[in-house]
C-alpha cells in the first residue's frame, strides 16, 4: 500500500495511508461545598471552586526573540515527534510578537505552531515553518496531527514547503512568497487545508490529490490532480472543474476563524473571532479582526489527569476551557451545555473515552466552539463520540451557531479503539469546519471488526454547514446527512480498504453504502467539490455501486462530484445514484459528474 510512485512528479495511483481544620469551622465549610461545584482534581482529591488561569504546562513551549537556541529547541521536538505517528506525546510551540532570524521550524506529529499576536504579522520568521516527508520516504499521505497559526513567514528560498495529508490546517498564516504542498521529490500527498491566510506568491499542490482553501488571499495557484475547491479566495482559479478540477465559489455563506490564544502585554487571552457571512479574503486584512478577547483566568487550564468531573465543574461554574497537549482519559462525557462556551485544545490535545462512554456533548445552545480537538475511541464501543445537541434538538442557533474547528476523531491506529457513530451533529445552524474523521487503516488495532465503526458523520439538525469534511473508512455510511437545508463545501472520502468481500458491505440490494448519503426525506441540501475513492486491498473484485447516494428532487444538487479507483482495486459502477460512468481498468482514472441532477 507503500509503495513509491513510478512517476513522483504526477502520482496519480494509491495513497496512504493512514488527559483539618476545628470544628469551629465546619459550618463554614459546609456552606461552601453548597455555594460551588464540588470537583476533584487532577489528583483525584476533593476540591471546591474549580481556579481559572494558570500556566500552560510543560508541553508549551514559549519563545521570544531573546531566547536561546531557539532552532535547537525546536529541533529537539522534531526529533522526538517526526515518525510517532501513534506516539502519546504532544507539543505546542508558541512564539512572543517580534522578528526571529534564521530559523527552520520542522513540524512533526502531534506539533502545533503558532504565534502569540493578535495579528499574523505580528510574529515573523525571516525562515520557515516546514513540513516535509523524509521519515517515510518521499510519501507525504501519513503527515497527519499537526498545524500552524498566526504567523509570518518569509521564507529563506522564497518558498515555504507544507507537505501535508489529512489533520494538518494551515490557519491564519502570512507567506511572504510561495508554498509548495508537496514533498521534496513530489512523491505523494493526500491534503489539505488552508483558512484565513494570505499568501503572497503562487501556491503549488503539484502532487496535492485534493485541498480545500477558505476565506483567504493567494498570488496564484499551479496545478490540480482530482479535486481543487475554494471558497472566498481572493485569487483563486477560475471555476473550471474537471479540467483543470477547479470548484471555486466566490464567498463561504458562513464561517467563523478558529479562536486562539495571544498575548496582550504580557496577559494570555484568547480571542474569538465574529461569523462572517458571505466571507471573501482573511478576517484580518484591515487590522484588528472582529471578535471578543477573553482573558485567560476565565478559563480553566486543563492539565493531563483531570477528569470529567472536574471539567464539567469548571463548565458549570463557567468557565471555559483551555485543555494544554496532553492524553486525557474520561470515564463520563465532558458536557457543554452553556452558551459562547470555548473548548479550545493545544497540540492536539487528545481525549480518549473510556468505557464506551461519549467523549463529549454539547448542549443545544448557542454559540458554542470546540476547537483543535483529537477524540480517540477506546476499547469498549461508545455509541456516539462526540455529539452537539440531544436528539431532538430544535433551537434556532442561526444568529450565533455552534461551531467545530479542527476537531478530528480517530479509531484505532493508536490501539484498538471503537464506535457506531463518530460525531452526530442534531442541533441547527452547526458550523463544521474542517474535520477529519478516521477509521484508521494502519497501526495497531486494525481489522474489519477490530476497530469497527460503521458511520462517520451523522447531521440531523437542520441548516448545518461542512467546509473541508474529511470522513474516510467506515464499515458503512461515512456521512449520513438527515437535516434539511444541509450544505457541503469540499468533502474528500474513502471507502474501507479492509472489506474482506462483497457480501460485507451489501446495502440491501445496493452493492455498498455510499461515502456520501442524504436521506430520500430530505428536500434540500447542497455540495460542492467532492469526491469517494475506493482501495479495496483484500478483494479487488469488490464493486461499490456509487460514491454518493440522494434523492432526485429539485432542490437537492450537487456540483462538482467526481470518483476515483485507486490503482483498479475494485471499482465504481457510477458517481451518484444511478447517474455517472463506471471506473475501469488498472490506473487511477477518476470518473467525474460536473452537476447533478
């Protein structure tokens, strides 16, 4: 499944993949237990009021231009991070306001890179912040977990290099030349993503197979494989698909950037962007964006062992929450059912469920953000990892929508791991933006029903929007999309590799679940920019019936749809439905539908 390209230059075959005193004062004590939340803490004792602020823990690192050795510190995290793919360690390198020379920052797994300014250009790198695919030869399709934010970039030979596959955003940036996508040698690359950043110069995918950009500013941009999608791009390609595969529309009907953390003086906030409506080029272009800061000692700085109690305490206390990189085991769901709640997680801070509980639940509110986030399915299957609304959410969120950035969800890979249903989306007016949803196909804890996990993404809510949906493997529908009014702006999808034969993934009489389906009740929904390949490894002979699945009705369309066989092991009978022509033969030929109906 490795195997080099024949031709790096235009790979177009398989890839991949893949946290005592005296009586005289117990009634004093007696009444504070009754006026706060009673918690525990990261060391399991019996705490009262959950302390906002703090410092961010060991694996934050803080840089400014005084420093020393700052490219040896980096260096350092890139040793220990660049080929742990599975690994339980986590890093975020933060950067102080200023100008930093000479420096080559390589990011590795579970790295995140960021500057502390409330604009990009208030942190400069004469130098790069590089991605590249030495540690697997040339193959940049596993470059998973990692991202870089908010800061500027000139690079030293004119062009910055972000070799990136799935999880690896590239948000809020400033490069001050080009960026080339792919791997020296151009071997192949699976990406990606970019949101709210300005590139100066051109942006070369070369052996990018599919990216999604969104609400940014680009010099000019070089090639397409499959599926090349932008929204709100000032500079993007002409709409051309399928040849060249360009989707380009001119705004995205709704967003809103990721919040982070920056620096006022010398106090920790973290910002939170506004929503934009029909949003063309970066939040920031005319100075200070639009948002609220909010000072850190509003948050609760969670820490490696915390538990669930604790969070869900400091939530009800209200706080919000600022996890540091770590690994965090729950035993009951962390639950967010306050409205403008953030749940912001650095270094891909990574929850885990155990007991087959829910990682996470999000109450049918408005506004809240959960951001930069890796759920890992345990052992014991949960029925739904993360959930935003109850079933039966009905609240009209349209004003201030709840929104989920950066929020990927695996299982297994690191260990055995699963779940029915990765993330169910019931309350209107959600924003998902940017997730990768993972049934791995490789690492530990790998088989058709070892790390089982038949759907990916389930929207039931109403009026829900998908900029850059990733949602690959499962064991059945990938995405499930029962809401009304649903929009999808660039979807990329695989089907499992591992099916072990056709009678496995029989869907009634359908020979296969569709990557993409949306339910025969629905009367309106949306894509653009979307594409399902299939790799089946273990019967090649296996033939899936369509990459996307929906009712012909005239308010249900599509735009830009296309499938893909990679390397002919097994193969498409259409597009959608019964409409689009069949993938054939041996090379990786993608089988394209402009619109539909």
């Amino acid at each position: 499944m490795h195997v080099p390209p024949t031709n790096p230059a235009a790979p177009t075959a398989p890839h991949r993949r893949r946290r005592s005193q005296a009586l005289g004062f117990a009634a004093l004590a007696v009444s504070l237990l009754m006026a706060f939340p009673t918690a525990r803490s990261a060391f399991g004792d019996e705490t009262g009021e959950v302390p906002g602020g703090g410092d961010l823990g060991p694996n934050v690192l803080v840089f400014d231009p005084s420093t020393p050795d700052i490219q040896g510190k980096v260096d350092e995290i890139f040793k220990k991070q660049e080929s742990a793919q599975f690994g339980s360690d986590r890093y975020a390198l933060m950067f102080k306001p200023g100008t930093y020379n000479d420096i080559n920052a390589q990011i590795g797994f579970y790295t995140s890179i960021a500057g502390l300014g409330l604009n990009p250009d208030d942190t400069t790198f004469n130098g790069d912040v590089t991605v590249d695919a030495g540690w697997f030869d040339g193959n940049a399709t596993q470059n998973f977990w990692r991202s870089a934010e908010n800061l500027a970039l000139d690079p030293v030979n004119g062009t910055n290099r972000w070799a990136v596959s799935q999880a690896a955003p590239f948000r809020r940036m400033h490069v001050k030349g080009g960026l080339n996508l792919a791997p020296d040698g151009y071997g192949w690359a699976s990406g990606g993503y970019i949101a709210d950043s300005k590139i100066d110069g051109q942006v070369g995918p070369y052996s990018q197979q599919q990216w999604y950009t969104r609400d940014s500013s680009i010099g000019g941009w070089g090639n397409g494989v499959w599926n090349m999608t932008f929204s709100g791009v000032e500079g993007a390609p002409a709409q051309s698909f399928p040849e060249p595969p360009y989707t380009t529309l001119d705004t995205t009907p709704v967003s809103r950037e990721k919040p982070f953390l920056y620096l006022d003086g010398d106090a920790y906030k973290v910002f939170v962007p506004a929503k934009r409506t029909n949003a063309r080029g970066t939040s920031w272009a005319d100075g200070t964006p639009e948002g609220e800061s909010i000072p850190l000692d509003q948050f609760y700085v969670v820490k490696p062992g915390a538990t669930a109690q604790t969070i869900n305490a400091a939530v009800d206390q209200g706080l919000h929450l600022l996890f540091t990189p770590g690994v965090y085991h729950v035993d009951e769901p962390i639950e967010i059912d306050r409205a403008n709640t953030v749940a912001l997680g650095l270094g891909l801070a990574t929850i885990i469920p155990d007991n087959g509980v829910t990682a996470i639940k999000v109450g049918d509110v408005d506004g809240v953000k959960l951001a930069g986030l890796l759920v890992d399915a345990g052992p014991v299957n949960s029925s739904v990892l993360v959930e935003v609304g109850p079933e039966g959410s009905s609240g009209d969120h349209a004003a201030n929508p709840t929104s989920l950035q950066d929020v990927f969800v695996r299982i297994g890979g690191a260990g055995p791991g699963k779940a029915t249903t990765s993330i169910v989306v019931n309350s209107d007016d959600t924003i998902i933006d940017h997730t990768w949803v993972w049934r791995a196909d490789h690492g530990e804890g790998v088989g058709w029903e070892t790390n089982r996990a038949d759907y990916g993404v389930h929207v039931k809510g109403d009026d829900v929007l998908a900029t850059g949906l990733f949602v690959e493997h499962f064991n059945k529908y990938d995405v499930r999309w029962s809401g009304e009014n649903g929009k999808t702006i660039f979807f990329q999808n695989e089907k499992a590799y591992d099916a072990p034969n056709q009678a496995a993934i029989q869907n009634g009489d359908i020979k296969g679940y569709a990557g993409y389906k949306v339910d025969d009740s629905v009367t309106t929904h949306e894509g653009w920019g979307m594409g399902s390949y299939c790799f089946f490894d273990v019967d090649p002979t296996i033939r899936q019936q369509h990459g996307f699945q929906a009712p012909v009705k005239p308010g249900v369309k599509f735009h830009d749809l296309l499938v893909v066989s990679l390397g002919g092991k097994g193969q498409y009978d259409h597009v959608i439905n019964e409409t689009g022509s069949p993938t054939s033969g041996d090379t990786t030929v993608p089988s394209q539908v402009v619109s539909f109906p």
